[in-house]
C-alpha cells in the first residue's frame, strides 16, 4: 500500500494518503475527492555513515530510541 501525496482541488489543503487499490482518497479538511497527486520528494544520506546524524540508543526495555528514561515503560 503506497502513499501518496495529494493536494485538494477544493480547499488547497495538502496531505499525504495511504492508498489502497479498492479506495478513492479524500481531503481530511474538507472531504472532497477533487485532488491532485503530487510528487514526492525522498530524503537520501550522502557520504560516509559518519556524516549522518547519530541516533541514539535505546534502553532495551521497550525499544524507545529516546533512551533510559524516555518512555514510561520503566516508570
């Protein structure tokens, strides 16, 4: 199931949809099936893995990536 994104004909709002073949996407602000699929862009790393930002890791009791005290797991 891709998503897309789509811009509303009706009210210019503009949202990002999961589609399934069978469904006919519509605006969540106005509920309009007038919409324009809009292209994607994707976000790419470049370079070394040093270059890219360092996630942090996780506590390992509920795989919250914020760390030892950042979820409410260990509360």
């Amino acid at each position: 199931m891709p998503i897309y994104e789509y811009a509303c004909g009706d009210c210019g709002h503009t949202f990002e949809a999961l589609v399934r073949a069978s469904n006919t996407p519509e605006c969540p602000t106005c509920h309009s099936t007038d919409l324009q699929k809009l292209l994607s862009v994707f976000a790419t790393t470049s370079g070394t893995p040093e270059a890219a930002p360092a996630i942090p890791a996780g506590c390992g009791a509920c795989g919250h990536p914020g760390g030892p005290g950042a979820c409410a797991f260990n509360q």
